[in-house]
C-alpha cells in the first residue's frame, strides 16, 4: 500500500515538472536538446570554444600601418597627424565675428603647420573668458560631446590659458589641451636648425613650462621628510622635505639658467659678423615680416641666393645674411629674420632678442606684408608691435613691401596703393615688381660721406676692388703714371687712399 501511494506520488510529480517546463521558456540548451539532441549541442559548443580560443590567441593584422615604411618626412606627417578641435572665445566690444574667425583660420594654420589634423572650430561669444573652465561648464561639456563624436585627441584654445583652465578642461573633455602659446613654441622647436635656435627655443619651452607644472598623484606631491616631520614612511622614506614638483621647479630653473649662459655666450660670434660689416662700411637690410608673408622668397629674388623657402608658418628661424650688389656695383647686406605673428608669445620675444638686434643694427628695414591675405594692415599692426619692442628699431627707415601680388585682385591692390602710396606691389613668385624693389631699396641705402679725388699706382688694385664693393666710384681714369680716381668712400677707405695714393693728388672733402 505504501510502495502504491509512493508511485502514484512520484507520477503526479513528473507530470507537475513536465507542465513547468512547458509553460517555462526555452533556453538556448533547451533548444539545441529538442531540435537536435544532445550529441548536436556539445557538438556545436565545442566549435564555438574552439573558434573563440583561435580568436585570442591569433595576432590581428592592422592594415595601413607598412605605409610608414620608406616615406619621406612630409608623408610620414600626414599619416600620423593629430585629430584637433579648435576653440575661441570673443568679445564683441573687443572684436568682430569676422577677425574672431581669421584668428581661428590662423590657429588652424598653425596647427596644421605643427603636424595636426583640424576637424573642428569652435567660437564662442562672451564678456571674458570663464575663470574656471575658459568656456564655461555647460559648454565645456558640449564640447566633451564634439571631441568624442569627431574622435578627436587634442583642443588647442585660441587664447593663453591658465594653469588652472587647462587642467579643468582636461578633466571635462578627457582629452590632452593646449594653449596658443604651447602650439607656436612647438613649431618653434620643429623647426630650429641651429645651435643657437635650438637653445632659444628650449629657453622659451622652460619657461612656459615652469608656472605650469602639474603634479599628478602623490608621487609629485607628497614629501618625504623624516619622524620630525611627521612621517613615519621608514627607510628609504626620508628626505629632505622637499616635493617632487619643488624638485623638478629647481631643475627647470638651473636648465633655464644654463641656456642662458650658452646664448650669452654666442652672442661675441654675432658681434664680430656684424663687427666685420661695420669695418667695411656694408649696409645691412633687415627683411621682417608676419610669418609666411614670404620674405625668404623676395631675399632670393633680391640676391639670387636658395634660401629654405616653404608655405608654411616659422619656415625660417635661423637668421640668414646673404649678400647682393647694387647697379654701381656697390654690395649690401640682406638679413632674413623670424617671422612675427599676432600675440607672439612673451618667452619667444625675450628668447629670440639676440637674433632679433639684427634688426636693430640695419640700416633699412624692408617689412614684407601678405597682400592677399583678407587683413593684410592687422598683420603690419601685429609686426609694428613686436618691433616696438627691440631697442633703436624705431630710428630706422623703413619700406613696406607687398608680396604675392599674383593672387591680390584689382580692388586689393588699389586699397593698398591708396593707403600705403610709397610701398611695392611684388610677387616672389613670378618676379613682378622686383626691379623696382630692387632699385628702391638700394636709393635708401645710406652712401658713403667722404669723397676722395687722388691718383692711385696700378700696384694698389685691391685697394681700388674694396672701393668698388664698399664706396661709390664718381670717376676713374687710366693714366701713364697710375689712376685717376674720385669716388665716395668711408674713414676707413679714405684713410687707405690717402696713405697709397701718389704725392699731391690726394684730396679729401
């Protein structure tokens, strides 16, 4: 009876299960089970376990990345450009829509210039910079919202940031940020050449650097004193107290110190190049400009040299003295110096004053200007600027030059013949206008201020060569008992001709 109640139970009870498992929903091994029986799932699993192991332990073939094999430096900066967005905020009682966005247009130049890829420009209207974020918190978040839909990995701002801007930015977009300043000083250092550019710009990054240290976690931050002062780290642990940041501020500041001395120190090379010009009574033009307006191209046209020439932003920053003759045959000396930009960052200005006396020892200065760029007179505003600022440059005559004259139309160029009426309109390119360049600069050439007349022996041919480089010969004749000779010269030469010339045909006036 028992064993009867007990069956009967156990009945009941595979069918209560088989109702459950009716109305329960198939899962995936129930499926496999009714559809193709047991044999079927654990074939199929252990497919899927197979192929999957395959997956993790097989390499994955990246494609595009053997194009970096043999390829020249301009190829190899396009593949590995940087995604950028750029950023600006603007005043409307400061500026207008339009120059806020040609100062855009301008910093996407100068990124492109650095070797990055712009995908975005950003302009925001507002009084003054947010203090915390440069562009508030809600925009900061939108523009966390462009960064990771463009992909991007950098923000450069139109502006000079704060230390504690950038870091909150950083913080809100998850992307590395950088300032204006930190931009051109990274073209800087792209392209210096020689020893004296690279030790002025590695001054000027230093100094940026130094209030913009961050400390990233407690390895900057925490210092490890001893038990005097609290700190119970034991062995190994204490120090002199002193932070990791106050330790990398100390080697910044001696770095900064020592490139001082090394500029310091070249500076005699440069006095005796100039020295040596000065002896021989060589004028010097000093060629200046905004960067890119192409003044390495109108020295090339002016002195037929091959000087480093490219469209691109700080193609020059080695200073370049070439030499060329005037009609008479008289030579002068062309100085091709550093591009300027608009809000040229501080430490550049400080950094680069040693290349920029060149400027400040010429005789004439030549300002070449963009005449197809859309705000050609904000650029000589932003050069004038910067020269306000290099002792004795103000003295000095000056002569503006518009270059690119094959790409300005009529009415850009009747608005800068009415505006600057005594400049030049050339083009580099094509070589329009050059002559006439070629013949102003050399009537504002200073002339020397002492005349000689006096009869020189045919022995004293190299004294009568340094007239022709360096004076201005009136008149010469070729006579039985030597040469007849009257011409302009400096003390220097007019001292020579009087000591070589025959008795009583000197004559100084």
């Amino acid at each position: 009876m028992t064993q009867k109640s007990t069956g009967m139970q156990s009945d009941s009870q595979l069918g209560e299960a088989e109702h459950r498992r009716e109305e329960a929903p198939l899962d995936s091994r129930s499926q496999v089970l009714l559809e193709g029986g047991a044999d079927e799932f654990e074939s199929s699993s252990g497919d899927e376990l197979w192929q999957e192991r395959e997956r993790r332990n097989l390499f994955k073939h990246v494609e595009g990345l053997g194009e970096l094999e043999d390829v020249s430096e301009v190829e190899y900066r396009k593949v590995r450009l940087e995604r950028v967005v750029l950023v600006g905020v603007y005043s409307s009682a400061q500026t207008t829509s339009d120059e806020a966005e040609e100062s855009l247009r301008e910093l996407a130049a100068l990124a492109q210039t650095a070797g990055a890829q712009v995908l975005d420009g950003l302009l925001q209207q507002r009084d003054k910079p947010d203090p915390a974020t440069y562009v508030g918190s809600g925009k900061a978040r939108e523009l966390a919202n462009v960064v990771a839909s463009q992909e991007a990995d950098t923000i450069i701002v139109d502006d000079d940031l704060q230390p504690s801007q950038r870091r909150a930015l950083e913080d809100v977009t998850k992307v590395k940020v950088v300032d204006r300043t930190a931009l051109i000083l990274d073209i800087f250092a792209q392209h210096a050449t020689s020893r004296e550019g690279k030790a002025q710009v590695q001054l000027a990054q230093l100094e940026y650097m130094l209030p913009r240290l961050r400390g990233w976690g407690g390895s900057l931050s925490r210092q490890a004193g001893g038990q005097a002062a609290g700190q119970s780290g034991g062995i190994g642990s204490r120090g002199p107290g002193e932070t990791k940041i106050e330790t990398d501020r100390r080697v910044i500041r001696h770095q900064i110190s020592r490139l001082k001395r090394q500029i310091a120190q070249m500076g005699p090379a440069r006095e005796v190049k100039r020295g040596s010009r000065k002896r021989y009574g060589l004028p010097t033009v000093a060629v200046v400009g905004y960067t890119n307006a192409g003044k390495s191209s109108v020295t090339n046209r002016l002195t037929g040299s091959q000087e480093l020439v490219g469209n691109a932003l700080f193609a020059t920053l080695d200073t370049a003295v070439r030499r060329a003759k005037t009609a008479d045959g008289r030579y002068y000396a062309l100085v091709d110096t550093v591009g300027f930009v608009r809000r040229l960052p501080t430490q550049l200005v400080e950094a680069f004053k040693s290349t920029l006396e060149e400027v400040a020892e010429a005789d004439l200065i030549v300002h070449v200007v963009d005449g197809s760029h859309p705000d050609p007179f904000g650029q000589i505003e932003a050069v004038d600027k910067v020269l306000a600022q290099i002792d004795g440059a103000a003295d000095i005559g000056r002569l503006i030059v518009f270059n690119k004259a094959d790409r300005m139309d009529q009415a850009a160029r009747l608005r800068v013949s009415q505006l600057e009426p005594e400049a030049c309109i050339v083009s580099a390119r094509t070589g329009e206008g050059i002559d006439e360049l070629r013949e102003q600069v050399e009537s504002l050439l200073p002339h020397p201020d002492v005349r000689v007349k006096a009869k020189l022996p045919y022995s004293a041919g190299a004294l009568l060569s340094q007239i022709r480089e360096f004076g201005q010969v009136r008149q010469i004749g070729y006579e039985a008992d030597g040469i007849e000779l009257v011409a302009d010269v400096d003390n220097r030469l007019a001292a020579q001709v009087i000591s070589q010339s025959i008795d009583g045909h000197d004559k100084q006036e």
